[in-house]
C-alpha cells in the first residue's frame, strides 16, 4: 500500500467553516502532559504554558493533568492536577506517569471535558486515550519528542521498530495528531503513522517581548566570555542531553581558538560536556530565566544548533527572536525555520555532522560584522510573525474542530451496522448521530 493510497482511505476533510463559525464557543478541554510544563525543562514547556494561558484567554476551562513534582497552586485559572511520577528506566531525570488512578479517572470524569489532548510519546498518553474512550470524547495527541530517533543514543537500536508499532497504535487511535514542524509531518506520514489528512501543524510562536535585542549586556557578555567579552562570542541554549549532538562543538572549537563558547542550560550530559571541553575557553551557566535568559541570547555574537533531533527548536526561534544570527544544522524542524529560499538571510544552516561545514559558516558570521548585524535584522523581523496568541486561536478554532468532526464521523461509522439492523427488523426511520 503507497502513502497515497493510505490517504484515500481517510481522504475525507472537515467542511470548511464560515466566518461567524471559526469563534469558538468556550470548551472545557483537558491536557495531559508528561513531564510537566512547570518543572521539566524541554521545548514545550514555553508552547504548553502559552497554550493554556492563551485559551484561558479565550474563555475555554482547562484542566492539566501532568506529573506531580513541581505543579503550580495556580496557572491562569487552569485546574491542575499531580499524577504520581516514576524516573524512566533510560533517562532518570524524565519523570513519567500513567495518570490511570480512580482519583484522576474521578477528576476528568467530574470535569466533563469537550475534548482530551495529550502530549506523545510516552506513558500518560495512554491513560489519556483510556479516558478519552471512556468518557466518549474526541482524543487530539501533539507529537512532541522524536523517540525513534533517540533511542539508539540511550538504548539498543533494536527498539526502533517497537517503538514505531506504539506510536502507530497511539496516534491511529486519536482523532487528530498535531506536530510542531512541517518536516515531522511529512515523516510522520511517510512511515504511515495516520491517515495524512488527521495530521496537522501546530504553529511555532515565541514571546517576542521577553526575546528581544533590548536585553543585550555587557556585564553578562562578560559572564559568558568568562571575561573576556572582546573576543567572538557563540551562544548554546538549551538541555543538555546526549542526543543534541553538542561534542560536535568540541571539533568546531578546536578549529575556531579565536572564539568563546557559552552553554547555557542542564541536563543529564552536563558533566561529560564539561570533561571535553576542560581547558577550552567554555563557560558552563547552568539554568537561566527571566531577564537573565533574555540577556544570555542576546549578548552573544552567533548562536550554534548541532542537534538533529529536533521537532521544531524553540531555542532557535528565541535567539532570533533576540537578534541573534543561527547556525543551524540542516535536520527535523531547524528547515522549518530556516528554510533553503532564506539561507544567508535570516540564519545558515549546516549538513549535519559536517564540521568544516559548521566552522565555516561560524567564521563567515563572526568575522564580517555587517553581515551579523544583517542577518540578525532580518532574523528578528521574521520572528515578529510569530505569535503565540494566533498559533492558539488556530488550534482552538480550527484544529480541534477537525478532531470533534473526525470522532463524530467514527462514532457514525460505527453505529451504522447497529442502524442497518434495527431498521431492518423494526423498519424504523435512519438516525442520523451528526
């Protein structure tokens, strides 16, 4: 069976609405998410909190069932939920959660959702679907971390292929998938995971106002340069794990002994980071917030993205955002961002893995200050078209409207038997269940 022919199954699209339908009404939608946006740091805890914030905006009810450490009292008005959490086997610092027990169940059950959305992969999202069919109510899943492509970097590589079979399970069970790239979609649809007309684009966005040129510092450009804040600068943000291809960076660094190099961020591959770059001129900062994350992007000269497993890189769209030029390497969602027409003009990106590739696009940004200045114009007028509010308004309005078409189109399709034989028996007139 070709992708093609997967799509006709499901061809079938939701109508297109009207002007006076695309508002609309409050909804009472419950997201499970895992790990938690208020405590784990990763890419999606500045789109969830958004998320939540701007449909609080709205007028939706939301309820947020996520893992237990770290959940606010309060998050604009939303209803949150702890779920007893366990460390995952492979990456200790993830904390994962079922989200099955009779007090959640309870809670969502009282809550009388409109519509479920749960973050994927992982553990929770299955307790999200159990509820979901449950409770009779559409299931919309956001594919948030790229697990087949992790897993040979903490595990056997064997697992692949399972894993590829779960997310099948998962995502063909939901009404609506949402992916945070164009790129991931494609993928998502190429492995036939679902039918491609149920996979849709969540819209990247960022807050344009704490990521700004404004918060540029000397006394940090200090900090980050380890003082030395006269040399080029290039800037890392972001978790610091295995699977972010950041000992790429010691080989560029060898051949760049003219430039400093700051990570800003934690995570689970700090420590080995730290040991390779010993004796380098590297400054570790650890976590940073607020204004002092604000002026970290926009202190430095150039910032650097060697991962290839990202979904969509939030980290990128704030450095530009902060007036910062990007290079990139040219994988997963990074094209997104800079796509090939906008190379030179708003960022660079790099073939992946390709070192000389990498330093020479460094060398270009960090030795020509026009064209820094330039780019880094351009990079920040093209975030200015973001915007978190409209990414929401989208996915409220548009999106999870499709999800509740879908779940209705199901639900008629399996009744439809039970219609045939009641009328057959008892010559009653059809129902019609839209």
């Amino acid at each position: 069976m070709t992708i093609t022919e997967f799509r006709d199954e499901e061809e079938e699209n939701p109508p297109l609405l009207v002007e006076s339908e695309v508002s609309s009404k409050p909804r009472r939608i419950a997201l499970f998410v895992e790990p938690s946006p208020f405590a784990y740091v990763s890419g999606y805890k500045n789109r969830f909190q958004n998320f939540i914030r701007y449909l609080r905006e709205m007028g939706d009810e939301v309820m947020v069932v996520t893992t237990h450490e770290g959940v606010p009292q309060e998050f604009y008005g939303a209803k949150l939920i702890g779920s007893r959490s366990f460390p995952c086997p492979w990456y200790q610092k993830v904390p994962l959660s079922l989200a099955l027990s009779p007090r959640i169940i309870s809670e969502v059950a009282n809550f009388k959702p409109d519509i479920i959305h749960a973050s994927s992969p992982g553990i929770m999202v299955f307790g999200a679907l159990i509820i979901a069919k449950l409770l009779c109510v559409p299931l919309v899943m956001s594919y948030h971390t790229h697990v087949p492509v992790y897993i040979p970097r903490y595990t056997f590589s064997w697992l692949v292929t399972p894993m590829w079979l779960v997310i099948k399970f998962l995502h063909r069970a939901a009404d609506l998938t949402l992916v945070p790239s164009a790129a991931l979609a494609k993928e998502l649809e190429a492995a036939r995971v679902t039918a491609g007309n149920k996979i849709r684009l969540w819209n990247k966005g960022v807050d344009s106002e704490s990521f700004h040129p404004q918060y540029r510092s000397h006394e940090m450009r200090i900090r980050l340069s380890n003082g030395e804040p006269d040399k080029p600068l290039i800037v890392h943000v972001g978790r610091l794990g295995v699977e972010k291809s950041l000992d790429l960076l010691k080989s560029v660094m060898d051949k760049l002994p003219e430039a400093r190099i700051a990570f800003v961020g934690d995570g689970p591959y700090r420590a080995d980071l730290e040991k390779l770059f010993a004796g380098m001129p590297a400054v570790f900062t650890g976590m940073l917030g607020g204004e002092e994350l604000s002026q970290a992007y926009a202190s430095g000269d150039v910032f650097v993205m060697p991962s290839e497993s990202e979904t969509l890189g939030l980290v990128v769209l704030e450095a530009m955002s902060s007036g910062l030029p990007v290079v990139a390497a040219r994988a997963g969602g990074l094209i997104d961002i800079i796509p090939e027409e906008n190379e030179g003009k708003t960022g660079f990106c790099f073939t992946p893995g390709d070192i000389d590739d990498c330093v020479n696009k460094l060398k270009t940004l960090l030795h020509d200050n026009e064209l820094r200045e330039t780019i880094g114009k351009a990079a920040r007028e093209e975030m200015e078209k973001y915007d978190w509010r409209a990414a929401t308004r989208t996915i409220r309005n548009q999106q999870y409207n499709a999800a509740i078409w879908f779940w209705r189109k199901k639900r008629a399709q399996f009744l439809r038997p039970f219609q045939w034989l009641f009328r057959r028996f008892f010559q009653a007139p059809e129902v019609n269940y839209w």
